[in-house]
C-alpha cells in the first residue's frame, strides 16, 4: 500500500485475503486495523536499505517517519563519510528517482544507525522490515559507474552482506522480521541464498512475467533460478514473496506464473501481481484460483522432460511448460480427469511455451 484512500469495507476484505501488507513508516493506525480484521495477517514497513531521501527533510529538520532508516538532514550535516561516493568525488543521486542518494551500506557505523533507527520507529507497530533495494550490481541506479569503495560487483555484494549479517540480531531482539528486495538475484549466482542467509525471507520484485508479452523462460540465469528461490526459502523455513507484472486480465502471464509459484510454494510463500511499475496504491487484484484448495502436495515437483514440470496436489495438479514463448505446444496426459477454471473437465492437457496450468479434482 502507498498511502491511498482506504475504507473499512476494503480493510475488512482484504485483511482475511491476505498474509502480508507493506505499508509506510507513516500507516502505522493502518497496520492496526489490518492486525485487528486479522490478527494471522502480518504487517512490514518499507525502509529503504541504499538510500537517504532529501524529500524527506524540511527547513532542515527530517521526518518524523521516514522511507529510509537515516534521515538526509542528520547524514548530510553530521555523517557525510556515510555517503557513497562516485570515482569523481560526487554523491551518487538514483537514476530516475530524484531526491534518493545511495549510502554506504558497508560502513558500521551506517549500518548500526540505520537498524537502531528502524527498530525504534517499528517494534510494537509492525511485525516486520520490508528492506528495498539490497542490490547486487555495483552500478545499480548509476549505470555505468561504480562507486570508488566498490568497484566491482563482488565487494559491493559483500557490503550488504555485511550489512545483513551486523543487523540481524537487532532485529530478532526486537521481534521484527526481515525481508529484502533481492530482484535479479537469478543473475548472480548464489546470491538469493547469500543475502537470504541473513534475512527471514526475499522478496522477488520482477518475477517470470515482465509485462504481457515479456515471459522468462528456462536458461541458466532463467525460470529454474527464480522457482528454486522458492524453493530454497521454503526448506531453510523463510518466506518468500514474488511480484509477476502483467495487466489485468492477461491470462498466458497469469497461469504461466501462478502454476510456476504452486510449483515450489508452501506455507511461507505468497504471489501477488502489479501492472504498472511502483503503482503500490489498491490492493492487487484477486483471482477465484487465489481461493482453490489443491490440499498438500505429493512431494516436490517433477520434470516431464523438455522443459516440462509437474507437481501432485491431493485435490489438484499443476503443469509448466518454460520453454521460450511462441515455441509448439506440449501435451501431457494427467492421467484421470481434472477441472480446470472454466469449469470443464479435462484428462489431458496442451501447453505452449511459458504457459501453465492449475487444475483440480473433487476431494
């Protein structure tokens, strides 16, 4: 959510949906709202890990509830070393977001200002720290340019690790959860992992579907990478949350992603879509499979070969077919009769590529 108008109605509905709400520092009587329609539904704040926000300071004074865990004001005027800097000297200002300049999340004294700062603002509050943008390229936001203290991609990535690893037990003293933006981590491997060692969960922004049209298909940096951060999660007991982009109602993306998140998902995974990129502002929409219950798996997925999956529910089955979009459909035999959404039985199905299905059966 981003500050937009909310009723009571939509609170009512949409605090049984969910398991998750991101909320700002500022929607803290939100939060209680939401914990009082449903005490299992779990509230995070966003706080930005990279950045300090010169929006966010006025006459000189920061905000009382910030965006970030320390304030541009206090940074600027007392902690300027914990600025990062380009290799020309200058402050490094985000690429196309005005007004966000990257902090050096490698320096001890940052990192202990920004986890005590959090804690303060959101223990008794909220139940956990949404951290945006752990980043994995040195030339996030600048491309092209690297800072001087992190030239290259892996000392960068050993600065958030360190970041990560000296907040963690702050946080867990505080009762609060962690989960950290980690989009395209599948470019980097071993990432998720790395920086999930430190966290309670990830979270994948750009997940499978880029837009209508833009489906990820396998290849090594490709659709097996973001379904075993599923799955990767899931073992190691720590939440996943993963954000495929399409428009509302485009079906292909829509099945492709959801039957690809039943694939690896368990109790601490959760999916919800965006159309327009940032566009935080109602609820995502809610699908009629969002309410199915395919009862537990059989065990984990399996391949069919050719870049073909399946996985076993007690009242369902689910089929994935990664190959690249525009590629021949595939046939699978299911073996007994399903039904799938449109109420129809079906005993076998043809998927092309980046295509999925979710089917049930009577239970």
């Amino acid at each position: 959510m981003n500050s937009t108008p909310t009723t009571d109605e939509m609170i009512a509905t949409e605090a049984k949906r969910r398991s998750y709400v991101v909320l700002n520092a500022w929607e803290g009587e939100l939060a209680r709202k939401l914990k009082a329609a449903n005490p299992k539904l779990q509230t995070f704040v966003y706080k930005d890990l990279t950045s300090t926000r010169s929006y966010a300071c006025r006459n000189g004074v920061d905000d009382a509830q910030l965006p970030t865990g320390v304030g541009y004001c206090d940074a600027d005027k007392n902690h300027p070393d914990w600025f990062l800097l380009a290799p020309g000297g200058q402050r490094f200002e985000y690429s196309g977001y005005s007004g966000h300049w990257q902090m050096d999340v490698g320096n001890p004294a940052y990192q202990n200002a920004w986890a005590d700062n959090v804690v303060a603002s959101s223990k008794g509050v909220f139940d956990g720290i949404f951290m945006d943008n752990a980043l994995f390229p040195c030339d996030a936001y600048h491309p092209g340019t690297c800072p001087a203290k992190y030239p290259t991609n892996a000392s960068i990535q050993d600065a958030y690790k360190s970041m990560l690893a000296n907040t963690r037990a702050k946080f867990s003293a505080a009762g609060l959860k962690t989960v950290a933006n980690l989009s395209n981590a599948r470019l980097h491997t071993g990432a998720w992992d790395a920086y999930t060692e430190h966290l309670d969960g990830g979270f994948d922004e750009w997940w499978l579907t880029f837009s209508d049209s833009d489906l990820l298909s396998e290849y090594p940096e490709g659709w097996s990478r973001q379904v075993a951060e599923i799955a990767s999660n899931e073992a190691r007991g720590k939440i996943t949350w993963v954000q495929p982009h399409f428009s509302r109602g485009a079906e292909q993306p829509f099945r492709y992603a959801l039957a690809s998140y039943l694939l690896a998902s368990g109790g601490r995974s959760a999916i919800a879509e965006i159309d327009v990129t940032d566009g935080y502002d109602n609820a995502s929409p809610w699908h009629p499979e969002y309410d199915w219950d395919l009862g537990a798996p059989s065990g984990p997925y399996k391949a069919l070969g050719g870049n073909v999956f399946r996985r076993d529910f007690a009242c369902g089955v689910v089929i994935v077919n990664a190959n690249r979009t525009g590629s021949p459909a595939v046939g699978v035999e299911l073996g007994r009769s399903y039904t799938n959404a449109k109420s129809s039985p079906v005993s076998s199905v043809a998927l092309a590529g980046t295509s999925g299905e979710v089917l049930r059966k009577s239970c």
